[in-house]
C-alpha cells in the first residue's frame, strides 16, 4: 500500500509517501508558521523524489489533532481537498498518538509514555499511553501538575511541550524522539489502521473553543 502522509498540527510541517512500510520520500521542516505555503511543495517534491505520479497512491493520511487551530485547518484542507480531486480515501490519525509512536520501542519499554503538544494554554494537550501504544487515556487539556494523576509508574514523555512536565514528574524522562509528529510515523500508523477500521474521521479533534470572539 503507498500512503501520502501530511502533517500541520503543530510546529512542523511534513509530508511522507511510503510504500509497505518502506520511506519512498520524506520532508520534514520545523515551522510555527508558513505550512499553508510550504505544503504542496513538499508535497510535490516527495512525488518527483520517489518517481510516482499521484494515480500510484492508494492512501492519504492526515493528523487531526488535538493541535494548533490554524495548522490543523491547513492540514485538513489539503488533505481533503487532494481526496476529492483524487477520489482517493483518507484516513485521520491522532497527533498525540503519532508523537508517541515515533517513540523508539526501547524507551517505551516498561514506561508509561506520555505525549505532550502545546497549546499555548497553561494546560498542554496531553495523552497516556502504555508501552504497546494502547491509550490509557483520552486526550485532553491538563494543568501540569494534574499529570501525574494519568500516570502509573516510570514516564517517559514526548512532545513540543513536554518540558514543561518535568518539574511536576520526578523521575520522568523525556524520550530521544522529535518533539512533533512525522509524517513518516503518520503514514505507517494509518496504513495499519484503515484495513482494520481505526482510521479517526478527517475531523479536527478540538479540545478547546478558538480563541476568538464575534464582532
């Protein structure tokens, strides 16, 4: 199965084509803003790097969240929009779960792992997981010092925010991976999911009303 992953739910933005479980082409640029310009290009030059044209993909895979309101919404538009113009399904996979994910397998042995994303709030996004990636946890807006209620024994967090747990979790570690999701794990998350049903709606995932009010 070739998947076309994209990722603007935080302060990255990626793209990732992957056949079977195999990186075709992959871009990744930390960004807080700039992903609406950025995307399509990437998107484009993962295409020419890996010699396919689009007809060749059978699967599109986006994050949906919890994330940055204005990355999200340029995510999910492009994601939606390539699917209509294509005719291709496309497939929502959780951001908390992604940075998770993108923990390696040796640092999630007997932890608790803790995926943590900004949200320029005093509470982060945050969800718990065990060490085979199965939620203890919904994802949800929580002051740090409440995490450690989610969270039975040894941590090991990740995140674009999960420094600001550590004063709160003695013991904690935090994990090798980068602090945003890869489009690369995206791609390989959605190709176990959508055969199996689990794919999320291509929905943003709010946790919060936006920051704005009526004129």
């Amino acid at each position: 199965m070739i998947v076309l992953a994209i990722d603007t739910s935080t302060s990255a933005c990626s793209v990732a084509l992957t056949g079977d479980g195999v990186v075709l082409a992959a871009r990744l640029r930390p960004m807080a803003r700039g992903q609406s310009e950025a995307l399509m290009p990437m998107v484009a030059e993962c295409l020419a790097e890996a010699g396919l044209a689009f007809s060749a993909i059978d699967l599109l895979a986006v994050t949906v969240g919890p994330g940055a309101f204005t990355g999200l919404r340029i995510g999910l538009a492009a994601a939606r929009g390539l699917a209509l113009a294509s005719g291709l399904p496309l497939a929502g996979v959780s951001s908390t779960l992604a940075v998770a994910a993108a923990v390696p397998e040796a640092e999630r042995a007997g932890r608790t792992v803790l995926a943590v994303i900004e949200s320029r709030r005093d509470e982060p996004w945050v969800q718990a997981f065990d060490s085979e990636l199965r939620p203890l946890s919904e994802a949800m807006a929580l002051a740090p010092e409440r995490a450690a209620l989610l969270l039975p024994g040894p941590v090991v967090m990740a995140g674009d925010a999960a420094e600001r747990l550590l004063p709160f979790l003695p013991g904690a570690v935090t994990a090798s991976s980068p602090g945003w999701p890869d489009a690369r794990v995206v791609a390989d998350l959605a190709a176990a999911q959508w055969p199996l049903g689990r794919s999320l709606p291509p929905e943003p995932l709010y946790l919060r009303p936006p920051d704005v009010t009526m004129a």
